[in-house]
C-alpha cells in the first residue's frame, strides 16, 4: 500500500471519528412516590340574582280571585257579602315579599230588632226586617289588602314561605244610617277570615316553587370539564353547596351561594360522571372566590419555551462549533427533570442534562442552577469529545431553562376570564373576573410537572 494511500486512508479515519455522532445512553428515569401536600378545599362565594317575575305571574293566576260568605241570625244584623280581588302586586323589601292587593266588594244587610221563639226554633222577626246595602246596584266598594311573606330555601332547593295578612283598609265605608249601623268593621272581620286562609293558598304556591332543576342544570355545567385552549382542561370538582338568606328587592331575589371544590387543570379532557348535586349545606359566609387548584400539565409546553430560548443559538469552543437545536424534557426522576438537547455544528447528536427546578414564589420565576451533564451523556463526551464537556454549555443551557412565569399566568388569567363570562344555558348567566393568580408550589413527575395555583376573584349568576 503506497504512503499517498495510507495518508489517504488516515484522513478519512479522521474524518469519520470526527463527523461522528454524539449518542449517549438516555438516563434512567427512577421515581418515587410523592408526597403532594393534601389539596386545601377551595371556596367559591357567587352571588346569585333570580328575577321572581315569572313565579309572581303564576302565583297570581293560581289563588282564587272572588270571595263570599254571609252569617244569618233571627236578632240583629245579618249580613252576606262578595269580594273581588284584583291583580296582586308583589314587591320585596329586604327579607320579605310584600303582597298588595286592590278588592272591591258588596255587602246586603238586613236587621230585625227582636225575634221570638215561639213559632220557630230559629226564631221569628216580631217586625218587618230592614234591608239595606252598599256595592249593590251601585259601583262596588273600595278596599285595600297587605300582605307579608318570609321566604326561605329548604335542603332540597324548594322554596317554603310564611305569609301573614299585614293591613286591610276599608276606602270606602259601608255605613248604613237606616238602622245607624257602621258594617265595615263586620266587613273587615270577615273578609279578613276569608283572607287569612288566602295565605294558605300563597304559601302552597310559593313552596311548590323547586328550584332544584335549576340548580342541577348548573351543577352538572360547573362539573363539565372547561376546554382553557391550549392550557388544558378546567375542572372545578365542586363538593357541596351553601345558600345565604334570601334578599328581595322589586321583583328580584338577591342570595349568596358558597360552592366548595378542589379544582384541577389537567393536560387531557377527563370523562368522569358528573357528580349528582348535594343537599345544601349549612351557611358560611364568604367574600368573592379563594381557590387553590392542581394542574397536572404535559412537559410540551416546558419543552416548548426552552427550545425557544436556545434553539438556534451557538457556542464555540476550542475552534469548534456547537449550534443548539430543539429540546425536550425528556422525563423526571425523584426531584429531577432531565433534558433532551439536539445539536449540530462541528458534531451532531443528542445530550441529556439533569437539572432540580428550583422555583421562587415571589418572583413566580424558575430555574435550573444545578443543571448539568448526565451521567451517561459525561461518560459518552469523555470517551469520543472532551472538548464539548465544558461548563460553557451547561452555563447556556442553565439560561435558556430559566423562565419568568408570570406572563404565561397573565395569559391563562384572560383565558379563564374569558370562560367566566357566558351563558351556562338559556337564561342562566355567569359573569366573573379572577384578580390574581399565582403559583405556589411546582413539583416534577414522571410524565408531568405538578403545580398549584392561588387565584382570588370574584363570580356572579343571574337567573
């Protein structure tokens, strides 16, 4: 073999080892159980607005809407009457609904001064009667009605009421100056009778009002997982529900309702049945919402922001080029995460790093100050490139890992408070806004990086 052959030969050995991939072993991936710390139940205070006009309508059209009743005796005045109610006008101050009603009536009396009970057991009229009326062939009598009512909400969502009649007045009088008789306080006695067992009739409509459908609509809606478009999916997990006592203002019922859950946003959209909607509970009270959630999200996105940070980017050492490409996580182990790193230059291949995140709560910034060469990717640089095992890399590699947060958190806040804000069904409203949100803890996992998240803000429902 000639010496121009050789060098030939030799050259291209050179070469060869010198174009030669790097392709280290990938690490071992080593787990353990993690001791997440229990997730604190979140409370979630949304005020709620129903507009009662419709069931005000309905009650309306339900309760009867004529009256009569007579009392006859031989001695005395006798008397029988009619009464017409008009529409009732309902408005509600403060914890009570108050029924205004508008009634006429009419009234025929009669008076025998003195009867004997020889000819009849019930008695005779030893005189000719007189007959007297008010309302009768002539326009009906004006008289007012009040009522006030307590509502309030029993376990199993249905309203129950206490109506008690608070007023009548007489606008016009009957007095019958014939036999000097004033029978608007006989009139009152016994309208108010006949509308003391109207408030029965109230209190049986109003509590056939179930607003348990209503709340079961909502409560699967709240428990059907929310797409956050590309962070993942929104499960709020609600536990049990409270209600405040009910205000009333108009036509309006005004009451806070306390939803307790332990939110979580997961990578992938869960198919769990939605939990059936639980008796309420008893009343806390609260102030907007205070909600620590669990987020369970894929290493992409993580991937994803390091690979911008570097890829493209590059470094020379000892005359020779290293230019960074894409990166992956490639996985955790314990507290770790491992690195995937692409690169070409003046060699190609792969490098993996370990790192321990190292997060700061009050700068919501991460990083990796401990990131180095894996083992097995050391050993692979020492054996075929000891130039490339330099700290340079690491440093470059350390920086691209390195994140601010807060603008990813910005960006989830505007998506959350976009889906705060929508119709959850036909006529059912939601309106809210988060406030703030932060994380508070980060922990790796095997195939996923483990978060909880703070937020505060505050949610309204109309009806």
């Amino acid at each position: 073999m000639s010496f121009r052959l050789l060098n030939i030969l030799f050259l291209s050995i050179l070469v060869l080892v010198g174009c030669s991939t790097i392709s280290p072993d990938s690490p071992v991936i080593q787990t353990k159980a993690v001791n997440v710390p229990t997730q604190p139940t979140s409370s979630i205070e949304i005020p709620v607005k129903i507009n009662l006009k419709p069931y005000f309508e309905e009650t309306d059209k339900s309760i009867p809407t004529k009256f009569k009743g007579k009392e006859q005796v031989c001695e005395g005045v006798s008397y029988s009457y009619k009464f017409f109610r008009g529409p009732i006008k309902f408005e509600g101050k403060g914890t009570s609904l108050l029924f205004d009603i508008e009634g006429r009536y009419s009234l025929k009396l009669n008076y025998c001064p003195t009867c004997t009970g020889l000819f009849d057991s019930k008695g005779t009229c030893i005189v000719p009667r007189i007959y007297s009326s008010c309302g009768v062939n002539e326009p009906l009598r004006k008289i007012e009605v009040g009522y006030a009512t307590k509502i309030g909400l029993t376990k199993d969502y249905k309203l129950s009421s206490l109506t008690k009649l608070r007023r009548i007045k007489t606008v016009t009088p009957c007095l019958v100056s014939v036999f000097n008789y004033d029978a608007t306080s006989t009139l009152k006695e016994e309208v108010t009778l006949a509308l003391q067992d109207l408030e029965k009739d109230i209190d049986e409509e109003i509590s056939a009002v179930d607003l348990r459908p209503e709340m079961e609509e909502t409560w699967s809606i709240l428990s059907e997982p929310t797409d956050l478009e590309g962070y993942g999916f929104l499960n709020i997990n609600p536990t049990s529900v409270s209600i405040s006592k009910i205000q009333f203002k108009g036509d309006t019922a005004y009451f806070k309702t306390i939803i307790e859950a332990k939110p979580t946003i997961l990578s992938t959209k869960s198919l769990n049945d939605s939990p059936s909607l639980p008796d309420l509970s008893t009343y806390k009270k609260r102030e907007g919402f205070d909600i620590t959630m669990d987020v369970f999200t894929t290493y992409d996105s993580l991937s994803s922001i390091i690979t911008q940070n570097i890829q493209g980017t590059s470094t020379e050492i000892k005359g020779k080029t290293i230019v960074f490409e894409e990166v992956e996580v490639h996985g955790a182990s314990n507290n770790a995460i491992h690195l995937k790193v692409r690169f070409s230059g003046d060699k190609k291949g792969v490098l993996y790093f370990t790192g321990t995140p190292m997060f700061d709560a009050a700068t919501q910034k991460i990083a990796f100050p401990d990131m180095i060469f894996d083992l097995k990717t050391k050993d692979a640089l020492l054996k075929s490139a000891k130039w490339m095992f330099n700290d340079k890399i690491t440093k470059m590699i350390r920086n691209a890992s390195a994140m601010d947060l807060q603008p990813y958190l910005d960006s989830l806040k505007v998506s959350i408070n976009e889906n705060l804000n929508s119709e959850l069904s036909k006529g059912v409203f939601m309106t809210g806004k988060v406030n703030d949100i932060s994380i508070d803890y980060i922990h790796p996992m095997e195939n996923q990086l483990f978060l909880r998240v703070k937020s505060a803000g505050k949610l309204e429902i109309s009806m």
